[in-house]
C-alpha cells in the first residue's frame, strides 16, 4: 500500500467513526466515543507494558475505592481493572515468548513467592468458601505480576528505581495535601484525622502504613550524592512534608513501624552481627513469658486513651485495658489464633477470615466497635491472617518471603563496594521494614494502595542482585585481574 493510500485510509476511519459515533451520541449512546481510548490503552498494553505499570503507579495514591459493586466485592479505579489486564496480557505473553528471566524464577525470594501462591491455591480447593479464596488469589496475582515479576524486568533500568520512587510519592503528596486541608477544618483534632483522607484512602492506618514505606526512601535521596544539589533539596522537602503528614495521620502502628526501622538501622550502621541480634530477641521473648502476668497486669492499668496530645497519644499504643482499637485487635488476633486452633493444616481458605471470624469472638473480649457481620477488616495482622486462612504453612511462606528479601538485601550492602547500590538497597528494605513490622498490626496487602508499593520495592531489591550488584561485582573483578 502506497503512502498515499495510507493517508486515504486513515482519513476514511476517522471520518467514519465521526459520522458513526454522531448518530448514536444523537441516540444517547455515548461509550462509542471510548473506543480510541481503549485502542491506546490496548496498544499500551501489547508495546509498551512498562510505561503501563509506571502509570499504575503514579494513579494508585489517588485511585478511589467502590464499595459493593457486585456480591458485596469492591474495586479499586481505575488501578485494579488496570492491574487485571496486565495480568491477562502478561499470561498471554508467557505461553507466546517465555521471555520471563530465568534469574528471576530462580532467585530465594522468587521460590519463596511460589511456595506462597501455591499453598494458596491448596488452600483455596479446600477453602469453606471457594470462590472467595478463588477471587482472592487472582486479586493477589494481579498485584504480584506486575509489580513484582514484570516490575524485576522494569528495574533493570536503574533510573526506573528513582522513578517508582517519585511516580508513588507525587501524587501521594497531592493526597496529603488534601489530607491536611481537610483536617485543618476540624483544629487537627484525633478524632477526624481517622477518617480525613477518605476517599483516597480508606482509613488513617492505610494512610500511614503508605506514608512510613517512603520516609527512609526520601531520607536517603536527600543524602544520594548521585543526585545533584537541587534534587536533594526537593528531596528533603518531600522527607519533611512526609514526616509532618505521618505526625498529622495519628496512626500509632506506623509511627512504631518508623522506630523499628530505625533500630534496624542502626544494627546495620553499627555492623552487630546477626547472632547477636537473634540472642537479644531470644532473651527479650524469655523474659517476656517469664514475666508476662507482671507485664499485662503493668499494661492493664494504663487507661490513656487515644488524643490530640502527641506524648498522650504515645501511652496509648500500650493501653490494653480501655483503648477500643488496642482491644479490638487483640479480639480479632485471638479470633485468629482459636480458628488457627481448629484448622491447623489447611485454614479456613484465603480471604476468608472477615466471613469466618465471628464464631470465635468471645463476649468477654468484644468491643464496642466489635461486629459479627464481617465488613470492619480482616484480622488486623498479615501474619495471623494467612495462620488461620492457611494453617501455619501460609504463615511460614509468608516469613519466607520477608527473611529472603532481608537477607537479599543485607548481603547486597555487605558485598557491595558501589555508594549508590548500597544507598539505595539500604532505604529500600528500611521501607519494607516498616511494612513488616505495620504488618503485626495491621493488613493491608489485599489493596492496591500498600500492595503496588511493597511488591514494587521487593522487585527493587531482586533487580539489584540480579542485574546491577552482580554486574558491578563481576566488572571490579575484572579490573582488579
């Protein structure tokens, strides 16, 4: 076909879907005029599948939630359909050109996150209720496939690290600002800031746990002297901005999660060597159960309740004995730990727990804030969780996943003598360090908000070892020969 008749041919279709859509707007049919939006996207999707997923990024802080939209079952717009249609695109993919790299499928961390899938789909066949499991799983592939396994592949541009970086925390500073906006109305009271950032996210937990994973990120790129001047001073802005946000969500979880980190810090700035961080925690859990009863009594009579005041607010987070959200958890921990009890093995199937929970509540431990219909979260923990879904195999494949990304990470900073690869390997698993230790007290990979993040950064860590540490490596080795 001569040019000539290329041009003749696109002016024809064009001209033609005017005429077309023309009448069946005029007939008040309006989705015909979506249909060159989702040609791009389709194009997008088949050449350009990278651009695609950094795009989901930059749209997850702002994507909004909708509830009950079909059996009680919620989505995220427009991340999730997004998501969804990577994962088909990226199935079809794998059966035409099986250009997944073998250093990934083979990598610890990689195992581990099959291992993890695969008791899932054990667990699903068995699950009391099969359709949630089943649902529940493609929702979790859809955010481990992109942001995970095409993510790894997206990572071997190291720019692309920076990138992700930035393209999450963007518009979750358009998020904060609204966020504070907000709240200013109410005085920054304790009580609203639960809920002033809805409806970009759903509660003041999700909130922080999102904030928490980008501190240590920006910290570290405000010292990245791979950046020049001025980008490490927008960078330590946007450190600064994070932090009078986290301050602001009166999120307690995520301001232990941020101290936790911290200490891990300071064990790998210090160099204390592995055993004796293992002996320490031996000893504190011995001296734990030797003196729980003292401990629980001491904890018991703390009745500081949540508020405004910042050290006041600090006491609560041990208040177990009046605090409504401190006593809530430890109802739907307990609830977890006796339903683990009856279904050891195999759990009760994974996305289950919110529908099979209440049976196990106890009267003497519900709260006011208590219910039995199953709509106010899940088991507050993503450790709990998978043990009474999954049985203590789930539990352990998700351990699995945190130890062989910190031990990744932890060998990549010891071994490596380039600053950049060890700047940016050390604020990446401090940020997911505060996601491990939030997850003891909240859950929140079943959303896109915390899932796009801490997959995305696990890939991060892989990418690294695989395709820059390494290489890195092997080039000092021949320099040094």
């Amino acid at each position: 076909m001569t040019e000539k008749n290329k041009i003749k041919w696109v002016y024809g279709i064009v001209f033609a879907f005017i005429a077309i859509n023309t009448v069946l707007i005029a007939n008040e049919f309006y989705w015909a005029a979506t249909i060159p939006v989702a040609i791009i996207v389709l194009l997008i999707y088949i050449f350009s599948l990278d651009k695609l997923i950094l795009l989901i990024t930059f749209l997850t802080p702002l994507a909004i939630n909708v509830k009950d939209i079909y059996m009680g079952y919620s989505i995220s717009l427009p991340t999730e359909p997004l998501m969804f249609g990577v994962l088909v695109i990226f199935i079809f993919k794998l059966f035409y050109d099986n250009k997944l790299d073998y250093k990934v499928l083979k990598h610890p961390i990689s195992i581990s996150i099959f291992l993890y899938l695969f008791w899932m789909f054990i667990t699903s066949i068995t699950s009391q209720l099969p359709i949630v499991s089943f649902k529940f799983i493609i929702s979790r592939l859809w955010f481990i496939v992109p942001f995970y396994f095409i993510g790894t592949q997206i990572f071997k541009d190291k720019k692309n690290i920076r990138k992700f970086f930035w393209l999450y925390t963007l518009p979750l500073l358009i998020v904060i600002g609204y966020t504070i906006i907000n709240h200013s109305k109410y005085g920054f009271l304790e009580e609203p800031a639960h809920w002033v950032m809805t409806p970009f996210y759903n509660d003041h937990t999700a909130y922080g746990a999102a904030i928490s994973l980008f501190i240590p990120i920006f910290f570290g790129l405000s010292f990245d002297k791979h950046y020049n001047k001025n980008l490490r001073i927008i960078s330590f802005i946007v450190f600064s901005i994070l932090i009078v946000a986290i301050i602001l969500s009166f999120s307690r979880a995520a301001w232990i999660s941020l101290i936790f980190a911290f200490i891990v810090y300071l064990f790998i700035v210090f160099k204390i060597k592995f055993r004796w961080i293992l002996t320490t925690i031996i000893i504190i859990t011995a001296i734990f159960f030797s003196f729980k009863f003292e401990i629980l009594d001491k904890l018991e009579k703390n009745k500081q309740d949540s508020s405004t005041n910042f050290i006041e607010h600090i006491e609560s987070i041990s208040n177990i004995s009046s605090d409504a959200s401190n006593l809530e958890r430890i109802n739907r921990w307990q609830s977890a730990i006796r339903m683990f009890k009856e279904k050891p093995f195999l759990g009760w199937g994974p996305g289950t727990y919110q529908f099979e929970y209440a049976p196990f509540q106890q009267s003497k431990e519900k709260t006011i804030i208590s219910t039995n219909a199953g709509n106010k979260g899940n088991a507050h923990s993503e450790y709990l969780g998978p043990l009474a879904e999954e049985g203590f195999i789930g539990m352990l494949a998700v351990f699995a996943i945190i130890i062989c990304t910190i031990y990744t990470a932890l060998r990549i900073i010891i071994e490596t003598k380039n600053k950049e690869i060890k700047l940016l390997t050390l604020i990446v698993i401090l940020s997911l360090i505060t996601y491990y230790s939030h997850g003891f007290l909240n859950n929140f990979l079943d959303t896109d908000k915390a899932s796009v993040p801490f997959w995305g950064l696990t890939a991060i860590i892989v990418a690294i070892d695989i395709y820059h540490h390494k290489k890195i490596s092997e080039t000092n080795i021949e320099v040094t020969d």
